[in-house]
C-alpha cells in the first residue's frame, strides 16, 4: 500500500472515530516501514485537525472532539513505541496538562507523541488538572517545562493562574512553561508572562527543544 493511502486511511479513522480501523494503519504504517513521527504527524495528527475545525465551526459536538481524541491515543499508543526506540534521550523533562475545567486533550496528545520522539521525557497528567496538582508534579518530577492546553475561552484564566501561583510561592524561574490551544494566541502568552506559546503540535516541539537550550 502506498504511503499516501496509508495517510488517507489514518485521517479518514480519525474522522470517522474508528478505532480499531486506527490501530489497523497504525500497525500496517509500521509493518512497510514508514517513518511513525510522518504517519502520526502528516496522517492521525491531520484528521484530529480536521475533527478540530468541524467542531470549531458547530459542525461535530464535543462528545464527537472527545470520541476522536480517544481513536487518536489509541493509534498513537501503537506508534509512540517505535518513535521512542528510535529517539535521542535525556533531552530534558516536560509536564504536559489540560487545566481544570477542560475537558479536551486531542491537541496535548499529539504534543506528548511529538515531544517524545525528540526524546525530551513527558509526564502527562491528563485532563481537567488543577493547578496546585501541576505545580507538585512539576516540582516532585524535577521537570523544565510546564506545557498547559486550554481548549475553551473560560478555561484560559487557568494558565494565568498557573503563572501567578508560581510568581507567589517563588517557583516561576525554576520552569520554563508554555501554553497552547485553540484560543490562545501570542498575545495570550505574553500577557500572562507565560515563556512561550505553540500554535500546534510541531511548534510546541520547536519551542520545547528552544527552551531547554
């Protein structure tokens, strides 16, 4: 099969929330030896896109968003083991979380499979994460970035308060943090003083990797 229809089929399982036909291309991607990070960033990563704009424009609803977000951890599950095999290690330790309130992770995941693979160790903490439970983690991992997703307009002041507890129990020149999701913006980061903003996952990577140098 060619590795363009390969591609297709991983958008189209995307998009059509099939998670077994997901793991199906994944696995198939590997047996022909194509490149995991391609397969997840130009395949499953471009339908969880394309589920994101429909949904931006009131076409899917969110137990559609979250139904594709969990097809996209399954296939990524499948890829994630090959891409860290063939990753550089000891890069550097990044928390990655959605705050509180927010439900979504279809962006963070595909950070977290991305990140990896440029061999910086992850600790995900999932969704609707406190910021008292970010800064513990943060703290007890020893990490140097704290990445935060906020998908919603009202979960956004999460990731201020994020930088404001920091500031207040004089942690913030420890980490390093970075901030993302559909309505953030530059804008967004540098108002609240965050050290960096990614508009997708391989932003989120160029950005990572900037910071830890």
């Amino acid at each position: 099969m060619s590795k363009e229809l390969i591609l297709e089929q991983a958008r189209q399982s995307i998009l059509k929330c099939d998670p077994k036909k997901a793991v199906e291309v994944a696995k198939q991607a590997l047996a022909e030896g194509l490149d995991p990070v391609e397969v997840l960033s130009e395949g499953f990563s471009d339908g969880i896109r394309q589920v994101g704009d429909l949904f931006g424009r009131g076409e899917l609803f969110l137990p559609e968003l979250i139904s594709a977000s969990q097809v996209m951890k399954e296939a990524s599950n499948v890829l994630e083991e090959a891409i860290e095999a063939s990753a550089s290690k000891n890069k550097g330790k990044m928390l990655i979380a959605t705050v509180e309130g927010d439900v979504h992770d279809i962006g963070k995941g595909i950070v977290v499979s991305l990140v990896k693979a440029q061999g910086i160790e992850v600790i995900d903490l999932g969704r609707e994460v406190p910021v008292p439970t970010i800064i513990e983690k943060a703290v007890a991992n020893n990490v140097n970035i704290i990445g935060t997703s906020a998908l919603l307009t009202t979960t956004m002041p999460e990731q201020k308060k994020l930088e404001d507890v920091l500031r207040k129990e004089g942690l913030r020149d420890r980490f390093k943090t970075m901030v993302g999701g559909a309505p953030c913006t530059q804008r967004w980061a540098d108002r609240i003083g965050a050290d960096a903003y990614a508009e997708d996952a391989a932003e989120a990577v160029r950005k990572a990797l900037a910071l830890l140098n």
